[in-house]
C-alpha cells in the first residue's frame, strides 16, 4: 500500500495537485525520502522472512515491487540532477 502511495503523490507529482507538499515541485529531497524509506519497508520484509519462512513467498513479490519502485524515484532523481 505504501509502495502505491509513493506512486501516486511522488513519482506522478499527486502531491501537488493534493496540496501535500508545499513547494511548487517535487524536490530532489522528496526524492531522496521515498528512496530511503522505501529501502526500509524491503529489509523490513527481508527480517520477517527471517523470522517467519512460510511468508517467503510473498515477501519476495513485496521486494520486488518495492526494488522496482526503489528503480523508479532513483531514476527520476537522476533526471533532476
């Protein structure tokens, strides 16, 4: 859900039109916060795995469109610098 999100309100720039943020554009440092808390919700999953291997399965459809979206804001941080 929040992979959704960061989607929605920071890659397509909804946050804007929402009014969440308050500049006139997504920065590099709304950027760079998706980014990291992105890599966070991944290894949170990797230590659930850990913890709890019947969710393996999932945990690695969850890494994977979390590694894709983790992809996508590096890739438009880029295009900003």
């Amino acid at each position: 859900m929040y992979n959704t999100h960061v989607k929605e309100l920071i890659l397509n720039k909804g946050a804007l039109s929402f009014g969440k943020v308050r500049s006139k554009s997504i920065t590099g440092k709304h950027l760079l916060i998706a980014y990291s808390q992105l890599k966070f919700f991944r290894t949170v999953g990797a230590l659930i795995t850990r913890r709890f291997p019947e969710y393996e399965e999932l945990s690695g459809l969850m890494a994977g469109r979390l590694q894709s979206s983790m992809g996508e804001v590096s890739k438009k941080f880029r295009s900003i610098l």
